[in-house]
C-alpha cells in the first residue's frame, strides 16, 4: 500500500470533518417586555401552539418563559420579573428581539470547547441542567450584537422541552388552527457597516460553515439604498445564516434602520417553511398578521421572468406573494412587517419547490416596497 496516499487520504479526512456537527435548529428565544401577551400573538396571529412554561409558579423567580411550536419550530418568549438583569437591559437597549438562536447537538461540551478552541466568545460554559425528566447539557457562544448561539445536547431528557418548564396545555388558547408553517428555513443578521466580512469569518472559521452565495450593492440596491450580504451554512446545509451589512446609498437603507432601532446589530428576519405558501399567507392574513406589497406590475413581468409555474398568478397577486426561480427550480416568499413597534424583526414565510437560492430576482421589488414603508415612517 502506498503511505503516502493513505497519509494524505487521512490528514484530508481530518479536514473535512465536522468539528461542529449540529443536528438542527433547536429553539430561538426572544426576550421581550410582555411575553404573556406575545404568546396570544403567536398563536391567534400566526399558529403557534403554547406548549411549555417556566415562571413564578414552577419555581422560576427571575423570569417567565412560554414555549411556543408549530411543526418544527420551536420559539420561546421571556420576560423578566425584575430590573436588575440582562434580560431588562436587553429590553430596553434593544426592545423585543431575538436573544439565543439555540442549536441541536450531540456533544455541547465539544461544540462550545472546538469554537471556542477557534476564537468564539464564552457566553456559558457547558453546563449540566436538570429535573425529574432527566438532563440536558447546555453550553453558549457569543455571535453578532447581544446574539446568542447555545448548543443544546438532549438526548438524556425526556420531559417536554428543557428541564424547569412544565406542560402549559391549560394557558394555551383552544381551537387554534395551524398556519401550516413547518420548520425555519434560514436566519438573517443585520450587522454593522463594514462588519459583514467579520462575521463571515467566524461563521466560516470559528463554526465550520461556508459560504453559499453573496449579494453585494449591484444585486441588491434600488435608486436611494443598498445592502450587500453572504450566506453562510454548515455542512448539512440545514442551517443557513445571511449576514446583511448596510452598503453607501442617497438615503438610509432598511439596514440603517434596523440598526438604529435596535440599537446594534441583531437578527433581522426568520424565514419559516411552508408546503403551502397560498393557503399559510390567507390565513395569516385573516388573523392580522401585515405583510409586505409589490405593484401589481410585479406580476405583468412574472412568467416572463420565472417561466411556468404551478400556481395560479391571480391568486399570487392576490396575496402578493414573490416568485423567483434558480438552477434547482423556484421558490415563493412574502415578508412580514415589523412584528412589534420599532421597526426591527420580522418574518419571511417561504415555499421551496426545488430552489436553493434567497430570491435574488425579487430584491429589487422587495426593496422598493420597504422603502415605501419606511418613507411611512419618516426613516428612509
Ligand atoms: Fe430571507
């Protein structure tokens, strides 16, 4: 046998293994000012099922959390009970807002010990937590902004989300029906001017991603503002994370206001799965939720642009709901407004059928309907 090749063979296996293997999104947190009347949003507005709590009357005396599910996903509110803590100051500098986007693994303790071994900053050490239900290990790192990535290892738990939460079936409104979303599809950050390129690297270096794709101002500007982004993904492509930064234009880019808004930078958008982007965005809107609009010229210039589709045009005009088409095939999405007061987070509900992309074809159009928005609100 030759050595050497047998050498190289190996030190190449070494390589290209994954020294963060994350089985899937786990849960995002967001902290916000009055989760009890967020979780009616979540599930009156958009369908999500209250599932799990952790407050005062479980024993929690700092804050309370309320687990919230549909399909897949998985987000927790909480609020605090007192001033003096994090979770206050990160209300008050950021309003309501994405904490922890928290990922599966099946070794926390590596996961925290190889990123940070790569230059990740320590939020938690690995930590064993526990109850009646068995244990979960949970270790932290830092990403952009107050942004948190937990790894969670929970193949020794058995209760119904994480140890300390207790079923909430009984607070859950009844006879709420699904919206039909299914699982995250990917999450955006916004970061700072000139950090884009900061954050790639740590996704790239320090998390073992790579990158997918990159927009810069000439993809994605219209006649007053411009954006550049890269999509980063780990290595089963399950997790993806565009990172946006906000590019020179004539006047202040979404960007711009999301940052000043949510005073640094943060997760912009959470863009969730659907199998049935027609009949997940009716309901949405029948219960309240506001989504973005496209002239109606968009859809004069649709099967031109993205051939033949299955859906009916009409129907897609009718809800206004974007059409873009790449090499494995298109995808339909449409964009939530601002889901709270300060123009910060919001949601994408996207249909994959076959394409891979982020609708690049549709950010010209999309751009242009949230600068409308902002002329509204006196920010552009
Ligand atoms: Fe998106």
């Amino acid at each position: 046998m030759d050595t050497l090749a047998t050498e190289k063979k190996a030190v190449k296996a070494v390589d290209s293994a994954d020294f963060l293997p994350l089985k899937n999104w786990d849960h995002i947190e967001f902290y916000c000012g009055n989760a009890k009347q967020s979780a009616f949003y979540y599930q009156y507005a958009m369908g999500f099922k209250l599932t799990a709590y952790s407050g005062l009357e479980t024993g929690n005396r700092e804050r309370a959390s309320y687990l919230l599910e549909q399909g897949k996903i998985k987000f927790v509110l909480t609020t605090p009970y007192h001033p003096d803590n994090f979770i206050s100051d990160h209300i008050r500098q950021h309003g309501d807002g994405v904490r922890d986007i928290a990922l599966e693994v099946d070794d926390a303790e590596s996961a925290f010990n190889e990123t940070v071994k790569r230059g990740a900053v320590p939020a938690m050490e690995p930590t064993k937590i526990e109850d009646e239900n068995g244990f979960i290990i949970r270790s932290a790192i830092k990403t952009y902004g107050d942004t948190l990535h937990s790894f969670i290892q929970r193949n020794n738990y058995k209760g119904l989300f994480l140890p300390g939460f207790v079923d909430a079936s009984a607070k859950a409104v009844q006879g709420i029906k699904d919206a039909g979303l299914r699982s995250v599809d990917h999450m955006v950050g916004n970061v700072e001017l000139g950090k884009m390129n900061f954050w790639v690297k740590f996704y790239g270096e320090t998390m073992g991603f790579s990158q997918l794709l990159s927009f810069d101002d000439k993809d994605i500007s219209t006649e007053y503002t411009a954006l550049m982004s890269k999509v980063m993904q780990n290595g089963t492509g399950k997790i993806k994370f565009p990172i946006n930064e906000p590019a020179a234009g004539k006047k202040k880019s979404q960007i711009d206001e999301y940052l000043e808004f949510y005073h640094g930078a943060g997760c912009q958008h959470i863009a969730m799965n659907t199998t049935n982007i027609v009949e997940t965005v009716s309901e949405l809107k029948r219960r309240g939720v506001e989504f973005l609009r496209v002239p109606t010229t968009y859809y004069q210039e649709l099967e031109a642009r993205v051939g033949k589709i299955d859906e009916d045009v009409d129907e897609l005009a009718k809800h206004g709901i974007l059409v873009d088409r790449d090499d494995d095939g298109y995808l339909l999405q449409l964009f939530s407004k601002p889901i709270e007061d300060r123009p910060t987070v919001f949601f994408e509900i996207i249909q994959r059928k076959g394409a891979k992309s982020f609708g690049k074809g549709n950010f010209k159009a999309l751009f242009e309907a949230i600068e409308r928005e902002q002329e509204v609100r006196g920010t552009l």
